[in-house]
C-alpha cells in the first residue's frame, strides 16, 4: 500500500513539472518594441540577443534587459510574452537640446565643455542623471584646486516636447580660501619657524599675491609633508615619520587651518662609506675622491645624492651615460649608524649616432649647430650636451630649448640627440612711434634683425627722429666670421643730438662716424673685443649754453676728429641673454682716443656686472654693479665735457630725473662727471595672473649711486637712494620698461621723477 502511495506522489510531481517547463518555453515568432519615439526598431532589435526563430525561457529575460540598458538609450525595459512574440516596452531616456553654462569666470566655458564631453554630457547626446551629478562633482574639483571652497554649482532640468530636456548649470564662484594657520605638532630639535621655510604653503602676507603660498590645496600639501620628510632625512633623522594630517575649513569657506602631526625620532651618523663594484683603477681613484661623507657626521640622504650624482656625472662626462650608481645604505637601529655603500656599475660607452634639431622655421640648421658641443659620432658627454643647450638657450632669437636622448633601436651603445627650440622674434621692419622719458616722442623708421634671413647675422638700420635730435645708423655683425666664433662687424652713424633735451647742459653735438667689431672667444665664457673707429664731432651752442663750455671751445675749438680703439673683456656665465635667471656677466671696457691722431685726447675706463641668483622657487635675486672713470692725457688735463659720465633715470638711479645727478655748471644744468658709481639690488618676482612669463618680468628694487667731477671728489654721503617696482614687457612691438620708485635720500636741487617708462626703446 505504501509503495503504491508513493509511485502516485512521484508521477504527480513529474506532470506538474513537465507542465512548469512547457508553460516558461517560448519560441519566438516575432518581435515587437514599443515605446520608442527617437529611437528606430531596427537600431534597438540590434542591440537583443535574441532573434526570431529563437527559443527563450523567462530565464533569458535578465539579459536581455540588461544588454537594452547598456545601450544608455532608456530609463526602463519591460519584456511581455503575447501568444508566439516577444514584446519590448521601453521608456526612452530624454535626449539633451541644450546645455547653458553660467556665472563662471575662474573655469573659462571651453574647459567646462571639455570636461562634459569627456563624461559623456554633451548635447544630442541621451540624458543620465548620474553624469550629471558627476559633472557636479568636477567642477567643484576644478574650484577647490584653485582654492575655491565656497563655490555652488547648481544643476536645472527643463522638460521639452518631444522628449528633450534643457540643462542649465548655474556657478556662483567664490573668494578664494585663505591659509589662517599652519600648526606643526611633535617637533623638538627644530622650530616651527625653520620648518616653515621649507613649505610652499603658508598663511597670508604681504607676498602671498604673488606666490599663491597660501591658497591650499591637496597636492602643494602632499608636495611640503615630502619637503619635510627629505628636510629630516637630510639631517639624519632616517625615522622620522607623518602620523597624520587634518585639514578644516572655517564656516564661511574663506580660511583654512592645516595641522601636522609627526614623529621625529633620533639622528643616525655614518659608520663606514665603501666603494664597490667592477672598477679600474683609475675610475676607482677618480670616483673615490668623491666620497666627500666621512664617518662619524650626521647621516644626510641630500649629500649621498649628491655624491651619487657628481660620479654619474664625472662617468657621464666619459661616455657612460647609462652608468647606475646606486646609494645603499645599511641601518643599524640599535647604535643609530649607517653604513653606506656606493654599488657602481660602468656599463657600455654610449656613442651618438645622429643629432637632430626640429623647431627652427626661420633659422638655419648650421646656425644653431655651430653652438652645439656635442659631436656626431663621438662619446656621448653630459657636460657636452649641458654646454650645448647653455650655448643655444643664450642666442636671443630663441625662447626655449628643450634636449631628448633617445637609444638606438637594436643597439645598447648608441644614442640619438634631439633638441627642440622655440624661436623668439628676431626682430622687425618698424614704421612708427615711440616715446621715452628721456628720448621724448621718437619717429622711428627701422629695419633690425638680429638673425637675418635665419643666418644669425646681426642687420640693423636706423632712422630715428626725436625731440633729442636725429640718429641714423646702418650695422652690421657676423658673430661666426670664422668656424672659430670670431665675430667681425662695422657701424656707420650719423647724430645730431640736442642735449637740453636729455637732461644736460644745452647744447648741439653732431658727429659721424664709423667702427669695426671684432670678437676673439677665449674659451666658453671670455670673450675680447676690439673696435677701432673714427668719429668727427662738432659743437654748436645756444643762448642757454654754460660759460665753462664756451670756455672750453674757445681754448680747443669746436670741432674734433677722433680715431679711437675700444677694447673690452667679458666673463659670461648667464643662462640666457634675455630674462636670465642664473649665472652672471663681468665686462671691463676701455676706451681711448689715439693720441697723435686725435684732436682730443683722453681714455675711459668702465666695469659693469651683474649676478643672478635664485632664493626660492619664486624669487630671482639680482645684484648689479657699474663704475666709471675717464680722464685726459697728453695735452689735455681733462675729459672733455661731451664725454662725461651721468646718473639718474631708468638705466641709472630710478627715481630721479634721467642724467640730473651729480655736478652742475654755474647756471644749474647737470654737467656729468669723469667718475660714476651706481649698483642695484633687485628681487624678480613670479608675475600674478600671467602662466607663460617668458616675455613677462617685474621686481622690486634698491637703487643707489651717482656722479662725481673727479674720483678724489668721491663722497658715499652724496650717494642717492630709491626703492620700487620695476615691469618689462618685450612686447611685439618693442620693449616696453617702467618703473615707480620713491627716492629715499633727495637733497635739495634734485629732480625727482617717481613714474618713468620707455616705449619701442632698447633695453640693455
């Protein structure tokens, strides 16, 4: 009885399940889609994995609306079975008509529409509220880097006919968030004060609106806890350690607190320093006398670094550009030493195959290889490849210059060089105006080209009438006359200068002209010049001429021939001629009329010089020198008063009158001296609101100096003193200079002039 209960119970289940499978099977005899509205059959039936024909359960129905879904085109999917079809209902997504963008001024709107493109949000595009929340959340990344933690960005959806919706994001853009304060926490062997020096971010002062110290955000933050970790681990302090960070923000968005919590620990000194590896000994010797780390100091990762560097670089400089020198340093925690090991592995001498320069439209490819170091064919040389970027960055027709070693594909000894250079203006054809403070209006009709026809041969000619007087020249130079660099050039003149006009005394000096350049390299950073010439001066006077200098003329005449021989030496190390921000120039000059030859005889003896040196990431400091000294010999017991030296002005002391200081003639005018004294301190500064400042520069400054009638005259107590800004801009129609400087010392009689500017005007 039981047996046959069960046999009943077992045919009963497999009926109903057999009845269970027959009710979910389908065959598909056709497909339907309803819902759409944009959307075409055909494009959606491509999308499901399903064809007619086909045989489906209820089973398949997930994928088949997720495979719908991914396409992005709908907000809902719905599968129905009708007799023998499968029917797809569908609620399309909206398509975007219009994206309007407001209120923005800090985020232009082509970078906000890169950014929607980017994710997706563009217009014609299908509607996701999720991108657009994601959109939400960029732009309020873009503000918070640049310090703008008070932004709101707000979205509006408006619904249109035909299922398109309008998008308006509307901005309302922010102060920026401002460092309040900056808490250092577990410090003892140093004060916060010298922590701080080693941060780009600070709180608020008086030049945060130049640097942006103290605008926050998460990269400068992890940028200064790495500063702080190299700060200590130069001083050996190898477990010094961060526990952690806390930033917070004020309720109103506009200040920013910042605390450090960290772990000092102890300073490990050096134990033992070893040389290792697969050296001759002549490389040994060499390298060895690099080990500048002796046991017993203070552990420092910069100095092992250093020392690191200087081998790669002393092997480099041999050819072995791919040598690896690794630092390893052994740590004993339990005595505080360390015992560092250089691990030194030579490697194959590197060859350069080929050497490539792309970049230069206008300028010749021999032109810039002439001031390359590096040669074809020859061991690679670090120092090579170094000088040779100096060489080329310092031609002032190029702005930048950019070196790429690239290996030989199928080698391991040879390289190709490729050097990338941005060309600068070289110069222009000019017809038009300028105006100086000390030139007056300036009609300018000139051709200069200091890299002519990409020769880089310097042409110039020049028609200049101003309120001073009239200046005609026509030059010319060839800096590489010879494969040797001597350069070889002449200058024809012709002046007529108004001298009241400048400042001095009132009188007419003419004179013509001409001179030879020639330039001897004496290594790669001297250079002598010789300039032989003849000038023919004459003097014409005026009502309001001094008595000395008709008591001048009337003892020598008025009119003079001169065969002079201009002699100078300079020492220059600067990175570039324009805008340097490293290295420096000394040049001594003389300059001596020949006596026997020459109507008047006298000699003029100039040094100027000036240095670059670079406090901060943001600070260039410069000093600058100039001192002057003429005399007669022979017959004459004087310079000649058109000689004399003067001060003041925009290439002087800024801040009074140009060529006003110094000795006066008995009815006030400046008369100039035999001997000039003026040095400048300035601080070049990161220019606010500009990102490309290669043609950008201002500084502050301190001005001092003056002239004296003689050396024996020399008085420190009648030196002049001014502060202030200074701006050049080379703009592309000349150089633009200005300066607003306050006279810290003025004494009675002098003239001060707090603006001055030069407009189309020579620079240096």
């Amino acid at each position: 009885m039981m047996k046959w209960y069960r046999c009943l119970l077992f045919s009963v289940g497999l009926s109903v399940f057999f009845l269970d499978v027959q009710a979910t099977v389908i065959v598909v005899h056709d497909i339907q889609v309803e819902g759409l509205q944009s959307i075409s059959a055909g494009t959606v039936l491509s999308y499901i994995p399903v064809q007619v024909g086909s045989t489906i359960t209820e089973k398949d129905y997930p994928g088949i609306i997720h495979a719908l879904f991914k396409t992005g085109f709908f907000s809902d999917v719905k599968l129905e079975h009708r007799r023998n079809s499968l029917v797809v209902v569908v609620v399309e997504r909206p398509t975007i008509s219009e994206i309007k963008i407001f209120g923005n001024k800090d985020v232009s709107t082509d970078d906000i529409k890169k950014t929607m493109t980017s994710i997706g949000l563009s217009e014609g595009q299908f509607f996701d509220s999720a991108l657009l929340e994601k959109l939400e959340q960029e732009l309020l990344q873009k503000y918070y880097s640049q310090g703008k933690y008070g932004v709101k960005v707000k979205s509006n959806l408006q619904e249109l006919e035909r299922n398109r919706v309008a998008i308006t994001i509307s901005i309302l853009e922010s102060k920026v968030s401002r460092i309040t304060q900056i808490n250092i926490v577990g410090n003892k062997a140093f004060s916060d004060k010298e922590l701080m020096k080693h941060l780009q971010l600070s709180p608020t002062s008086i030049f945060s609106f130049f640097t942006k110290d103290d605008q926050y955000s998460k990269q400068k933050l992890e940028a200064d806890l790495e500063s702080l970790r190299s700060f200590y681990l130069d001083r050996g302090y190898l477990k010094f350690k961060v526990e952690s960070t806390h930033v917070s923000i004020t309720p109103d968005k506009r200040g920013v607190y910042i605390t450090v919590n960290m772990i000092e620990g102890t300073p490990y000194t050096v134990h033992d320093v070893q040389l290792s590896g697969k050296l001759d000994l002549l490389h040994e010797r060499e390298l060895r006398k690099l080990l500048a780390i002796e046991a017993g100091e203070i552990f420092s990762r910069a100095k092992m670094t250093e020392v690191a560097k200087k081998m790669r670089d002393l092997l480099g400089a041999e050819g072995y550009l791919f040598a690896d020198i690794n630092a390893l340093p052994k740590v004993d925690d339990e005595n505080k030493q360390v015992a560092l090991t250089f691990l030194v592995d030579l490697g194959k001498r590197v060859y350069v195959r080929r050497i490539n320069i792309q970049g230069n439209i206008k300028t010749e490819d021999e032109v810039l290889r002439r001031e390359l170091r590096q040669m074809e064919g020859s061991l690679v040389s670090t120092k090579d490849l170094d000088r040779s970027k100096e060489h080329l960055q310092r031609l002032d027709y190029l702005e930048r210059v950019e070196v790429e070693l690239l290996p030989v594909p199928g080698t391991n000894d040879q390289v190709d060089v490729n050097y990338t250079v941005v060309e600068r203006s070289s110069g222009s054809v000019t017809l038009g105006l300028g105006y100086g403070q000390e030139s007056g209006l300036l009609l300018n009709v000139s051709l200069f080209q200091n890299n002519f026809l990409g020769t880089g041969n310097l042409l110039g000619i020049m028609f200049n009438n101003s309120d001073i007087g009239k200046n005609y020249s026509f030059s010319f130079n060839n800096p590489y006359y010879t494969l040797d660099g001597v350069s070889l050039g002449f200058k024809l003149y012709y002046r007529d200068i108004n001298s009241s006009e400048l400042n001095t005394a009132n009188y007419i000096k003419n004179s013509f002209g001409s001179h030879f350049n020639l330039g001897f390299p004496l290594n790669e950073f001297d250079t002598l010049r010789l300039s032989p010439g003849y000038e023919h001066i004459w003097i014409d006077t005026t009502k309001g001429t001094p008595y000395k200098i008709f008591d001048y003329l009337d003892q020598n005449g008025d009119s003079y021939d001169q065969i002079k021989l201009d002699t100078s030496w300079a020492h220059d190390t600067r990175d570039r001629v324009i805008f340097p921000t490293s290295g420096g120039l000394s040049q001594v000059s003389v300059e001596a009329a020949i006596p026997g030859v020459s109507k008047t005889e006298f000699y003029k003896l100039n040094y100027r010089g000036v240095n670059y040196l670079r406090l901060s990431r943001w600070v260039i400091c410069s000093i600058s020198g100039e001192i002057g000294y003429g005399d007669g010999y022979g017959s004459a017991d004087s310079l000649p008063f058109f000689e004399n030296f003067y001060a003041g002005g925009l290439k002087s002391v800024r801040g009074f009158k140009s060529n006003t200081l110094g000795p006066r003639y008995d009815n006030g005018d400046p008369s100039g001296g035999a001997f000039k004294m003026v040095a400048s301190a300035q601080a070049i500064l990161p220019v606010p609101f500009i990102t490309d400042t290669e043609n950008v520069r201002i500084a502050t400054f301190f001005d001092t100096g003056n002239v004296f009638q003689t050396v024996d005259d020399l008085d420190v107590q009648q030196l002049r003193y001014s502060v202030g800004v200074s701006g050049l801009w080379m703009s592309p129609f000349g150089p633009i200079v200005l300066s607003i400087a306050l006279p810290l010392n003025a004494k009675p009689g002098d003239k001060e002039e707090n603006f001055q500017f030069s407009f189309g005007l020579p620079f240096n």
